[in-house]
C-alpha cells in the first residue's frame, strides 16, 4: 500500500485573477497542507506581466511555478489553465479539482451565456488576450490521467451543468458533484462544501499498479 500523501495545493482563480477568491476555502482546508492561491497577471485589476501575454503563457508561467505532484484547484478560467498545464507537464500534476470552467472546452452548445461583455464592464483595464482568446484543448484532454473532482453548480449560467457533464466524459478518471441553487461563484459562496469535497477527494490514496 502506497504511503499517505500530504497534498501540495494550487489553488487557481477564474477571470477576476485574484487569488483571493480561493480564501474562505483554503482556510477550511487541513492545516498541515501546503497551499498557495495563485493571481493572474494582467486578469481583472491585478498588474501586467510582461511575460503573459496569452493563456499559453499564463500555462507556462504557472507551470514554472510548481513542483511536480502538486494537486490543482481550479475555478472557471483558472480551470483552462490546470488542463493545460495537465496536458502541457503531466508530471507537475497529482490531482485536479475544476470548478465551474468551461476546461478548454466550447461551452456554447451547452447553453452558456457569453460572459465577456459584463467583464469589460466590470474589469476596463484587464488584459485584452483574457476576453478576446477561445482555448480548445478539444478530445486531448482524454489523454490526463490525473483523477479529477468536478464540482458545478445546478443555477450557473454561465457554465451549465451540461459542461461539467461533458468534462466528466473526457476526463477518464473523474467523478462529477452537482450542488443545489449553487452559481458560479460556488467557490466562495460556499466554501463548506466546496472545501470538503477537495480534501475527500484529495485525500484519496494513490492506485498502485500490481505486478504479474
């Protein structure tokens, strides 16, 4: 039997960029694991990187960021970026948790309502690459072997249940939680039940391969 393992935790925020975002839920995580609430550079009010200048580097970027092992926490746009480092750096990856994104997928089929024009509203000054690229990372995503926890919320219009079902056939190890009423920003409007179904998930022992 494979040794318990004490998780090392990315935590990766949508749109907004602020890792603030993952707070309420990180602080209900156990206390002896390590965790680490990214920002985007150049998302929402946060400052330019030279360095980002795409969803592709914001990929390398974190990537260069992280030990191998680490397990991803990631909300909407921040989920675009744990399955590209997933399909980009395999080996940086142990687990992931995606909530609420559309995973580098088109979610237009699937009814969603287009979220950028509020965005501009809201974030004038925010990089243009964050509302003007489409990520389609399309069927490579069967390809992660991470186990995955997907966890969406029934009233989000903006990526519907019917995305996380999509992901769900993807993703070959991943288990899909629905909860009730929840929207998008189920992260942070409750973190109780957010919180404990990414430390059971987790805390789930690695699969051992036995030999013949």
């Amino acid at each position: 039997m494979a040794a318990p393992v004490t998780p090392r935790v990315a935590l990766l925020p949508g749109a907004g960029g602020a890792g603030a975002f993952w707070q309420p839920v990180a602080d209900r995580l156990p206390a002896d694991w390590s965790r680490m609430c990214f920002s985007w550079p150049g998302a929402g009010d946060q400052a330019p990187d030279p360095a980002v200048r795409g969803y592709r580097d914001l990929i390398g970027w974190t990537a260069g960021a992280l030990q191998d092992g680490t397990d991803l926490v990631a909300q909407s746009m921040g989920g675009v970026v744990a399955l590209g480092i997933a399909l980009a750096h395999p080996a940086k990856v142990r687990r992931l948790v995606l909530v609420a994104t559309s995973g580098g997928t088109a979610v237009d089929p699937h009814g969603a309502e287009d979220w950028r024009r509020e965005y501009r509203r809201e974030f004038p000054g925010a990089a243009t690459w964050v509302t003007s690229e489409r990520i389609d990372f399309g069927d490579t995503i069967a390809s992660i072997a991470a186990p995955a926890c997907l966890i969406w919320g029934d009233a989000d219009p903006l990526s519907p249940v019917a995305v996380g079902r999509r992901l769900q056939r993807l993703l070959p190890a991943s288990t899909l939680h629905v909860l009730a009423d929840a929207t998008h920003t189920l992260a942070r409007d409750r973190p109780d039940a957010v919180a404990t179904l990414i430390a059971e998930h987790l805390r789930q022992p690695e699969k051992t391969q036995t030999r013949l």
